[in-house]
C-alpha cells in the first residue's frame, strides 16, 4: 500500500507518542517559513506544561520526518544529563529513534525477501 506523505507524517508522529512517550505532551506544527530545519521548546505557562515541535514546512519529507526525530530526542533528554545541547545522551536518544524509524516503515509489513527462506 502506497502512503502519502501526510499519512506518513501522521503515522510518524503517532508512533513517536505511542513508542517513545514524553513526559509532558508535546504540540507538533509544521510552519512555513522556519529558519531553522526545526526547533522545539519547552513551556511551562500557560499549564498545562508541554513541549512545542516546529517542523519547516518547505523541507522535504525525509528533512521534515529528520527534523521531527531530532527535536523528539531534545524534547527526550530535555531534563536529563546532558549539558550541552547535542551531548552523549542526546546522541544515543536520537540514533537509536532515527534507526527504529528505518526500520518501522511506517507499519506497513515489510515484503519477505527471496533469500528469507533459505
Ligand atoms: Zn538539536
């Protein structure tokens, strides 16, 4: 079955909550014109509390889905050890999402390949 890129953004973002939840929720935007590839922050007011994605809308889908990975391991390690903004523990955050996302294929079943069997 062949997905469009919102279906698959949807999904994307979709499994990020199910499969790596946040502490607080977390507002995903796509916005037209960002400097930026994406950003994200955290708000304590107005409560309650979340944590704000802005995705640049003018990127390509695969930039877009990279942007969103990047900020959901940020909005991941937001009060961990880390203390710069791409450290050791955001690294790992962010490697280990971006490989499970390859390997999701957005749940579709993955087709057997021939040398499966043998
Ligand atoms: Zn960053």
């Amino acid at each position: 079955m062949k997905l469009t890129t919102s279906q698959r953004w949807e999904r994307s973002k979709r499994w990020l909550r199910r499969h790596y939840p946040l502490p607080f929720n977390c507002i995903v935007k796509l916005i037209p014109k960002l400097v930026d590839q994406a950003e994200c922050e955290f708000r304590e007011y107005p409560r309650p509390r979340k944590f704000i994605v802005r995705v640049c809308r003018e990127r390509s889908f695969e930039l877009r889905v990279e942007g969103l990975l990047h900020e959901w391991a940020h909005c991941m390690t937001w009060f961990g050890l880390d203390d710069k903004d791409h450290g050791e523990v955001w690294s790992i955050v962010y490697g280990r999402l971006y490989d499970a996302h390859c390997n999701w294929d957005y749940g579709r079943k993955r087709k057997p390949k021939e040398d499966d069997n043998q």
